[in-house]
C-alpha cells in the first residue's frame, strides 16, 4: 500500500512448490495426486471455526492503524520475518524495518485514507491463511481501488499475522474507470443569459471511452451555432483531456482537474482568423441537477480580457 511517492499496501507473495516424485508409471502419479487431494480437503475441514472472521479482524485493524498514522501498531501485525514489496518492486523485510518504513511514510506523506478489503480468504492448512483483495483509497468521499493485493497469513499463539504479501497495479480495462465521477455530467442541460440560451447534450459514446458533449447556442440576435467537445481521458498525464470544436472553424482542447464540488478546465484554442485564446472554466457543482459555470484568466493572443459572467445551468427533467 505504500511507494516511492504514494502510500501504498506493500505485498510479497509466498511461493508454494510441490514437488511430487516421478513414479514408474502413470498409476504411481495418479495415486499420489489422489492422496495429496484428499490430504487438502481434510486439512481444509480441520480449519477452527471463527478462524475466517479472525482474518478479516486483522485486516480492518490494519486500515485502522494506518488510517491513525500507527507504525508501531501496523508492525505488531506482521511476522518477526515478514516481507513485503509494493508494486514498484521494493521490498521490505522484518518487523523493524517494516516500521521504519511506515513511520517515514507517514512523516512525509501523512497518513492515508486507504483500507483493505478482502475478496476471498481461503486456508491453505488449518495455520495458513491466502487473502485475495483490492487496495482502496478514500477520495473526497468516494471510495476508488487502487492496487490487487495477495497476502499470506500465518497462525501464532498472538493469533493471526501477516507473513508475506504481493501486489499489482490494477490496470483499467475501459477509460470509464478514470471518467466515471462524470456521470453526473451525463444528460441534457440549460442555460440562459441576456444575450442567449443554451442547450447542452452530454452523453457517453458506446465504448464509453469518451463522453459526447453538444451545445447549441441560441442568440437573441437571430445568430444560431452548434458547437462540439470530447472528453477523454489522457493516459501519459494521467487525467482528464477535451478538445473542442466550434462552428465558425476554430478549435482546442483542455486538461481538467478536480477539487471539492468544483471542475477546472485550463483550455486553449486557435480561432478561425488564426488567434488565440486561453481561459480557465470553472464548473461547480451546486447539486444533482444544476451547476454553475464560469470563465476567468481570458486572454486573446496574450492580452487580458474580462472574465465571462456566472452563467447558472439546470438539468433537463424529462
């Protein structure tokens, strides 16, 4: 659970070999397979009951103790000689380095809002316990997995310890799983200001990889436009990306970031008679159905405009 420059759930899997000894023949083999399965299901039965709740005891003491800054305490949980390594590969081993190492995390870093959560616990002996789970952060009030963990815990007289641990990155199968907090974003909005109205439609495209956003924008003028903005996510940056389109030709993109209720959208775009903008839009979000937007550090060709009034958008009830 802890790296270089994040806390992370450090893990190092316990290799299990059995090595079973070639026979004259195929009968030999199968026998002895026969045997070491019968050996396995009755140790499975001699596990004590209540053993399964003590392992999942242990690992919600562990996210308490880390979630409270306690290297003393998250050390008492593992092994004279456990070892750990986190998904960058570093290892640590004994319960006084492992101590160490928390306690530098916490002075540098602080303490984290991540826990354990167990998918699977199953004992490979009546002392040997295997833990399969996900490593998951708290992020302003949502609860996202970080990292795959494997751990083996070993049962003693202080009762159950964690003895070895592994674990891997989670790779994300589908860009919705870095776009998901916008599905609040996901449906069809408007806004309306002295001088227009504005429709918005926003919607994932099948693969959901992307999301959809279309503005058409009414002026009390007469004037009509349709305008167009992609959101995706950028994998080398690590964050949000758009790239927006609008009817007179021009055309830009943008890098979001999130903090508290509010969106940050730093865009740039070229124009159609070649200048160009920068702004940074600001979306906060007032509740399930409304939000406000604004646009503040305007500038045309590097000189300084006004920042463009608050503008107050509603969902579309349907």
């Amino acid at each position: 659970m802890v790296a270089s420059n994040q806390v992370k759930f450090a893990v190092l899997a316990l290799s299990l070999g059995i090595a079973f000894s070639s026979g004259s023949s195929q009968a030999v083999q199968a026998k002895s397979a026969k045997k070491a399965a019968a050996a396995a299901a009755k140790s499975a039965k001699a596990v004590p009951q209540g053993d399964e709740q003590a392992v999942r005891a242990a690992l919600a003491d562990f996210s308490k103790l880390l979630d409270a800054g306690d290297a003393a305490g998250l050390s008492a949980l593992w092994t004279e000689d456990g070892e750990y390594t986190d998904e960058d590969g570093n290892q640590t081993k004994g319960r006084k380095e492992i101590q160490q190492r928390f306690s530098m995390i916490f002075s540098q870093e602080g303490k984290p809002k991540v826990k354990l959560v167990p998918d699977s616990v199953s004992f490979l002996a009546p002392t040997v316990a295997m833990v399969e789970g996900s490593v998951q952060r708290n992020q302003e009030g949502q609860t996202r997995p970080e990292s795959h963990f494997s751990l083996v815990m070993v049962k003693g007289d202080s009762g159950w310890l964690m003895s070895r641990a592994s674990e891997r990155q989670i790779v994300a199968t589908s860009n919705y799983d870095n776009l998901r907090h916008f599905d609040w974003l996901i449906g069809d909005w408007d806004a309306q200001s002295s001088s227009a109205t504005v429709h918005m439609k926003a919607e994932w495209v099948p693969s959901k990889n992307f999301i959809l956003c279309k503005y058409e924008t009414k002026k009390a003028d007469g004037g009509h436009a349709i305008d167009m903005q992609i959101i995706g996510w950028d994998p080398v940056l690590d964050q949000p990306r758009s790239w927006h389109f609008d009817s007179s030709g021009g055309f830009g993109q943008g890098l979001w970031s999130n903090a508290n209720n509010q969106w940050v959208c730093d865009a740039t775009a070229v124009e159609r008679d070649a200048s160009t903008t920068k702004s940074r839009n600001i979306i906060t979000v007032t509740g399930p159905n409304a939000f406000t937007w604004s646009s503040t550090n305007r500038s045309v060709d590097g000189m300084a405009v006004g920042d463009a009034p608050s503008l107050q958008v509603q969902r579309v009830v349907k």
